[in-house]
C-alpha cells in the first residue's frame, strides 16, 4: 500500500505539501499546522487563538485519518515568541485541556526567528499511532 495523503473535508488544498500522511503500518504524520482555519484565513492575532487553532487543525487530521486524539503520540512546536509563551503558560494549559483533553504526548518546543506565514505566531505538528 502507498502512503495515503490526508486532507480534511472541506479545507483549503494544501500547496508544495501535505497536511497528512498516513503509512501503511497506520503511523499519521501531521505537517506543522499554524492559527489558520480550514479556508487559509487567519482569525486570530494573539498567541493563544492561534495555538487553539492550530491544536484543533491537528486533531481535524488525526480524525480525518480515522484516528482520535489519543492516538497523539508526539508534537512538536515552533514557537516566535519564548516570552510570550512563558508568560501564559495557565491559559497554555487551559486551552490545551479543552481541546485535547489530559492527553499528554511526547513534547518538544523551538523557538524560532519566525515562520513561512508571516501572521503565524505558532507551528505545531504532530504524529499519531492509529489504533483503528
């Protein structure tokens, strides 16, 4: 089996990428996913709207592949801002909770002199072992 390129219903087509693809031993990677929504538009401009979104574009992939949020098992962030994000680590916490639960994958965090989309303040990208 090839891999299986995974597109969300109903999202922008991605271009010159991916948003995931899934192998054949069901091993989903997700490309890094910033604050946009499924049109390409961003609708927030604060640190915190833009990781929500990117988290929940995320697990719009994971599920897209047939998988859930517990079947995360890593992400990895770029962030612009270190300060930023140090400085708001309780609403950090709180929006990670109420998107994907007390899931706690394996974590990394960069921080970076910026990102491809000049509005994105966040870059998240994530791999999940679906068990489905």
């Amino acid at each position: 089996m090839a891999h299986e390129i995974i597109q969300p219903e109903g999202w922008a087509k991605a271009k010159g990428y991916a948003n995931g693809v899934k192998t054949a031993d069901n091993t989903l990677y997700v490309g890094g996913q910033i604050g946009w929504t499924a049109e390409q538009r961003f609708e927030s401009h604060d640190f915190i709207g833009q990781m929500e979104q990117a988290l929940r574009n995320i697990v719009d992939v994971v599920e897209a592949a047939g998988g859930q949020v517990t079947d995360i098992v890593r992400l990895t962030w770029y962030v612009i801002d270190k300060k930023e994000y140090l400085a708001r680590q309780a609403e950090v916490g709180a929006v990670y909770r109420k998107v994907l639960g007390r899931h706690f994958p394996a974590m990394t965090m960069v921080v970076v002199a910026g990102l491809v989309e000049d509005e994105a303040l966040v870059e998240i990208e994530a791999t999940a072992v679906l068990n489905g």
